[in-house]
C-alpha cells in the first residue's frame, strides 16, 4: 500500500451516522463520482484499510463520506486524522507539462549549468504559479514553478532544473 495518491483527509464526524467529513486535497474533486473504494489510512501511521464509499456529497467546500460498515458516529470518530487515498495507478491523467504535489516533492534541484540548489520540500498554493519550497545548505528557497524558471522537469529522474532570474538565489 505504498504508492497511494492522498485525495482528501478526514477531520471531524458528522451526525450519527457514521458520516465523515473530510478537506478534499485534489484538484479533482469530481473524481469522487464513480470511486467505489479508498484506503483511509491514520496520519498516526500504522496500516490503512480498504473501505467502501456508499455515499458521499458535497457542503461547504468539503466532501461528506459515508463508508459501508461505518454506522455510528463512534466508529467514524475512529477514521477522525486520516488519508482517503486512492492507489496512484488511479490517478487522474494529468497533461504532459503537469504535475502533482507528490511528484515534486523530494526533486533535486539544479541551475541549468548544474549548480545543485537543494531539494523539493513542498508546494505552496498561492492562487497564482505554485512555489516550490526548496532546502539546501541551511537555507530555504521559494521558487516559483513557472515554466520560463523551471525549465526541465524530470519526475523520472527527481530532478528539477532551474533558469533564475537575478536575485532569486539570494537572501
């Protein structure tokens, strides 16, 4: 159960139903339309279990799940901090010049003439072009995910190479 892609995370109950609610952390929301099963797996760690969707909707900018076999706002509770995922072979088909979150995180990154910066930590949404958040040498970088900036995305290989313009690198 490694290669999960997260698509929202469980945080509260809802009624006595057994319902939960959850922030949906894909850019697809429609994607719940015809999912069957996902894996909810705790933050806490430990091993995820495949549960059945048997319902859902939508209310204020979150997802409502009601689970096969969760009837009870007591068992839902116990869901309460976890990952609905789906395994990545589920994915939604992405363009060639997208990319997910997890993808990018954990991408070396290099100038174009091999300079290594440091690496992917994560990406911050701003409502316009993505930053990636990059560490290396006790520093940290906030470097935009445009294409004239990051002009070769190897996902592949993890590596990520950047074209700066003047004083990006720099504190």
């Amino acid at each position: 159960m490694d290669d999960l892609v997260v698509i929202a995370r469980i945080v509260k109950t809802r009624g006595l139903r057994g319902e939960a609610v959850a922030d949906i952390l894909t850019d697809f929301p429609e994607r719940f339309e015809g999912l069957e099963n996902v894996v909810v797996k705790p933050l806490s760690g430990g091993d995820g279990r495949t549960l059945k969707i048997e319902k859902f909707w939508f209310q204020k900018g979150r997802v409502i799940l009601k689970f096969a076999g969760v009837d009870t706002g007591e068992e839902a509770e116990k869901l309460r901090d976890s990952d609905v995922c789906v395994p990545e072979q589920d994915a939604v088909e992405l363009e060639d010049d997208e990319f997910f979150d997890w993808q990018l995180a954990g991408c070396a990154v290099e100038t174009i003439d091999g300079t290594p910066i440091g690496e992917v930590s994560e990406v911050m949404r701003t409502g316009g072009t993505e930053i990636l958040v990059v560490k290396g040498d006790g520093k940290e970088y906030l470097i935009p995910f445009a294409e004239s900036i990051c002009t070769d995305v190897d996902i592949e290989n993890k590596l990520i190479r950047v074209d700066p313009p003047e004083g990006l690198l720099e504190f």
